[in-house]
C-alpha cells in the first residue's frame, strides 16, 4: 500500500526499515501471471514486515520493482527484459534516492532468480554503498545455506513455475493461478541451475516448452504459507547479520504469524 509523504515522515523519524521487493515480468508457465516473482517478493517482504512491526521495528514496504533482466524467457509473449546496466541503475538510484532522504536500512526481497539479474542486485548494492556509505542487505536465496531451509523442489533446481512457486501465489493470490490447468500439467525434472551451468541462455533451449520446470500439480497454499515463513525469516536474519546495530531482530524472525 502507497502511503502519503507525511506518513512516510513519521517512518523515517522512527528510523524504519524499508523492504523493497524485486521481481520480473516474466513467463511462468501456461498456469502462473507474468507477475508471479513480484507477487512472491512482495508477499515475502510484507511478511517479514508485519513480524517487525509486531516486535516493535517499524517497517515499510516499498513499491515493487516489476522489471529487471529476464532473457531466459526471451520466447515467451509478454516477458519484458532489461539490460544489465538498466537494472543496476534503477536499483542503485531508488537506494540512493531513499538513503539520501535520511533512511538507514534497505532490504531487498528478490525471487527471480535468473544469474544476470541476482549479478544486477549484487552491483546496484555496491553502486549505493559506495555512494553513500551504507550496506543494503540482500540474501541471495540460491546460496546454500537458505536455500537447504526451503523445499527439496527448490534446491533441485527443477523450480520455475513449479511446485515451489505456485505454491507460493497460491498462497498469496489463488485467483491468479489457473488451477485446473495447474493440476494437469506433467512434471519436468530439469535443473535450471545444471543447464546454466552448462550453458544454456533459454527456457526453450534448457527443454522447458511451456516456461516451466518441477511439478506445479503437486503445489499447495500450505507449502506456500510454510515457506513464506522461512522466507520473511530469511529476510529478517539477514538484516540482522548487514545491521547489527539493530537489536533483537534475529529473535523476531522465528514470530509465527
Ligand atoms: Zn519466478
């Protein structure tokens, strides 16, 4: 939810954490919304932001980043990428823009998780450090030690538009997920991660015809609550580790709902 400018002020005196959610527009399958990494990030940072604020930090979720470097799903109508240097620079200046109004704490919620666009993050965060002299926090959710907390579907690889994900919009946005197609759809075990290892650039070319990998039938809204648990978790142990000024985050990230 947008607030006002005067809202915003009471956030920014109180010294807030801002969570700003970075996904693409990008196929996900005949089954899912092009918007599916935005609605995960967003619902992931509004999670992580309701057990802040219920432990006494308060905290705001920003405007989704709905675009970014998607060009794994290049064959697929709608997708929409942007260049390297064009997500970098939209990112590192919404940093900039805020942490030069007086903000102290950025956190980034991504779930796109294509290398170019978590290679974009990774840079727009040193552009803005240096800038300005503050860390942003960012957990890279492939690494191993996240990744082992989410499910086995996740850490196969074999997760775009699979399990994993629908799990998670229909968790979020059942209405957005088409779901007796979603039921009838056959697996494909394909590791996305092995294949650009080896060095496929596609979703076409890595065997996914229909811009899926896993088993979206097998998907189910409690999975997906499951994991957006361990995800607003996630979030919040990382901006502990980035601030640890900050005290007592880590003791909020384990807040049930
Ligand atoms: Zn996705």
């Amino acid at each position: 939810m947008i607030k006002c400018w005067t809202e915003i002020a009471q956030y920014q005196q109180q010294g807030a954490i801002l969570l700003l959610p970075v996904g693409s527009t990008e196929a996900h399958g005949p089954h899912l919304p092009l918007a599916t990494d935005a609605i995960i990030s967003e619902t992931m940072a509004q999670r992580a932001a309701a057990k802040l604020t219920a432990g006494g930090h308060p905290a705001l979720v920003l405007p989704t980043i709905s675009y970014s470097v998607t060009d794994f799903s290049q064959d697929f109508p709608g997708s929409i990428s942007l260049s390297f240097a064009t997500a970098r620079a939209v990112l590192s200046e919404i940093g900039i823009s805020l942490i030069r109004q007086g903000f102290r704490y950025l956190a980034i919620a991504n779930s796109h998780l294509e290398p170019a666009h978590i290679n974009s993050i990774q840079a727009a965060c040193e552009v803005i450090a240096t800038t300005t002299g503050r860390a942003v926090c960012f957990p890279d959710k492939r690494r191993r030690r996240w990744a082992q907390q989410l499910t086995a579907e996740f850490l196969s690889g074999a997760c775009h538009a699979g399990s994993y994900e629908t799990s998670l919009v229909l968790a979020a946005q059942p209405e957005l997920v088409q779901q007796e197609l979603q039921q009838s759809l056959p697996p494909v075990e394909i590791s996305l991660s092995t294949a650009i290892q080896a060095g496929k650039q596609t979703f076409r070319e890595i065997g996914g015809d229909q811009a899926y990998f896993g088993n979206p039938a097998a998907a189910s809204s409690n999975e997906g609550h499951q994991t957006y648990d361990t995800l607003a978790q996630m979030l919040i142990i990382a901006l502990q580790e980035t601030y640890p000024e900050l005290a007592n985050l880590a003791t909020l990230a384990h807040l049930t709902d």
